[in-house]
C-alpha cells in the first residue's frame, strides 16, 4: 500500500508538471513582410541599411522582437510586377507587420494613374489578407520625389512635372490607404531634402541614402510601436 501511495504521488506530481509547463507562455518573434520596389530592398546600400531591416533594429531595440524581414521587392517594379511576384514566393498565411510601397515605377513609365489605383487597391487587400485583416498591422509608405535627384536633373527630365506626377500617385495611393482606415506614412516632402542635401542620396545618385532610409524607419517605428500587438 506505501508503494503504491507513493506511485500515485509520483504520478500526480509528473502531471501537475506538465500542466505548469504548457500554461507557460511561448516567446515567439513577430514577423514583418515587405513589399514593393527598389526603395523596399535598398538598391545602392546595403541590406542593413534598406528601411525595412532598419525598422527592424529599431523595433527590436524597443523591445517588440521582431525576425528579419521576408522581402518581395525587386528594382524596376510597378504595382502589376509585384502582383505577378507575390504568388510566385514562398510567404507565409499570416504576418505580425507588413509595409507596402509601390508605385514610382507605374509614375516613370508614364503608366496610367487609373491603372495605378486599382493595381494599388488589390495590392492593399492583398497586405490586409497577409497581416490576417488585422489592419492596423498594416503600414503604407507614400511615394518618394526622385525629381530632385542628380539623376533627374543629368538624364534632361521636367523636374516640376515629375514631382507633379508623384503628388498625383501619392494623392490615389493616400485617398485608397486611409479609406481602408491603414496607416499611412508621408515621406515624400522629407525626401525632396535631397534636392539639397547630398547625404540623403546613395551613390547611384538616384536612390536613398542609409541615412533616409533611417528616417523612414524612425517615422514607421513610431506608428509600429503604437499599434496594438
């Protein structure tokens, strides 16, 4: 009878253990999707140094832990070359945080700006769909002005017409994001900066430098960290 007393204490304490262990918490990091073009992928800088891994440092300097990046991003790509991508990638169902920027290309090309809006609608959807329709997981950057870039000006381009071409993107990307009630982040007045600052443009004399990139990333950073998770 002591034997089997002292079974049954052992038994019942091995359970109440397991029980202890599953109510336990799980430390799990959050994830970040990324997509869009060139901009979302740093061309000319380094990986670290691309506003979505800088976002990333930030995040997790603050204490919300998040993974590398997973990013859909190519140069050169419009709103219908990332829609053509997105199914062609191994991503996941469901993501803690995804950003989307898209749409200087569709603006280069001289694409239509009707066009624009309903490839950036499904593009929206499509960002709501992976952060699970939480959408203030989601987050919209607005479209930066590379008209005042040295790039522009070498290549003989209308300047004023560009960054009138941007403002009318920006303006249907806007007008799509807030009527989904998202997020969105208006970088394009500080990029114009660089008309005059040398030290925000990467040496391809075209795109953004690290350190834009990093005020991207502290402008997101703040909206992130005030999002519900």
């Amino acid at each position: 009878m002591k034997i089997f007393g002292i079974l049954t204490l052992v038994i019942l304490a091995s359970s109440c253990q397991k029980k202890i262990n599953i109510s336990q918490p799980v430390s799990m990091n959050k994830t970040y999707l990324a997509l869009g073009d060139s901009y979302t992928i740093g061309e000319s800088v380094t990986r670290d140094q691309s506003f979505p891994y800088q976002l990333t440092a930030k995040l997790n300097l603050a204490g919300m832990k998040v993974s590398p990046p997973e990013i859909v991003a190519t140069t050169g790509w419009t709103t219908d070359d990332l829609i053509k991508a997105i199914p062609q990638n191994n991503l996941q169902k469901k993501y803690d945080l995804v950003t989307l920027l898209i749409g200087v290309n569709n603006q280069y090309r001289g694409y239509s700006p009707d066009v624009y809006r309903r490839e950036f609608k499904e593009l929206l959807k499509t960002a709501i769909n992976f952060a699970g329709g939480n959408k203030s997981h989601v987050f919209v950057v607005s479209i930066p002005d590379w008209g005042v870039t040295a790039f522009a000006q070498k290549s003989n381009r209308d300047i004023a017409k560009i960054s009138e071409e941007i403002d009318l993107f920006n303006a249907i990307n806007k007008d799509e994001t807030l009527a989904e009630n998202i997020q969105y982040i208006d970088i394009t007045a500080g990029s114009r900066r660089a008309g005059s600052d040398d030290s925000l443009i990467a040496t391809d004399g075209l795109h953004p430098s690290a350190k834009m990139y990093a005020e991207w990333a502290e402008m997101l950073g703040e909206q992130v960290l005030k999002a519900t998770y």
